[in-house]
C-alpha cells in the first residue's frame, strides 16, 4: 500500500531507499523522520532520522511497510517538493527539489526559503 502526499513527491529509488534503510534500522524505531533545522550557510538543512516516535502533528508517508514521517513544524517548507535517491561513483544521497527554496549555499548542504 503506498499513500501519497499533498507535502512531499518521493521517487522510486527515494522510496526504495527509506524501505532498506528501516529494514536495517535499531529495534524500536517506527519509521525515518524529515525535518528542516536551523543549520548550515544558508539557514535550513534537511535531516533524516531514524524515530521511536512521531507528533500527532506530524505528516505521515507509507512506502509499502516503511513510514516516512514529516516534522510538523518543516511541512511549510518542503509543499510540493520531491525528494530522490541519488547513487553514483562519486556520492550516494537523498536530493531535494524544492520549489519553495529561494537560494541555497554553494556545497548544496542548506537552502533559505
């Protein structure tokens, strides 16, 4: 069963990703979780984490029997979003296309809205 979001479009391979990354993740936790933290040169970053829970607020994904969860106070900043699995012989990563991001800093690792 595979849910669709009105926040976020995962691909495939980004759907792929989060299913292996929780069917090797510690015991206890119920899904990975996106947020978007104050961090790096231009202000926001993206963070996935593996969680043991999630807010009542937060905005649930379901890949399959993996969950991907959206930290509420992140939902405005990734509306209509994709988020991708990106592997090649130089990195190995999730990306973000992000209609909503006004300018990001030169290494790719923060973005302003």
């Amino acid at each position: 069963m595979a849910n669709t979001s009105a926040v976020i479009t995962l691909t495939p391979s980004a759907k792929a990703r989060i299913k292996k990354l929780l069917s090797e993740a510690p015991e206890g936790t119920i899904g990975v979780k996106l947020s978007t933290p104050k961090k790096g040169c231009s202000g926001l970053s993206y963070s996935l984490e593996y969680t043991d829970k999630a807010g009542a607020l937060d905005e649930r994904i379901i890949v399959d029997d993996a969950v991907l969860f959206i930290d509420n106070a992140s939902l405005l900043y990734l509306i209509d979003s994709e988020m991708d699995w990106i592997e090649d012989d130089f990195q190995a990563a999730f990306q973000f296309k992000n209609p909503n991001a006004t300018g990001m800093c030169g290494c790719g690792e923060s973005f302003t809205v």
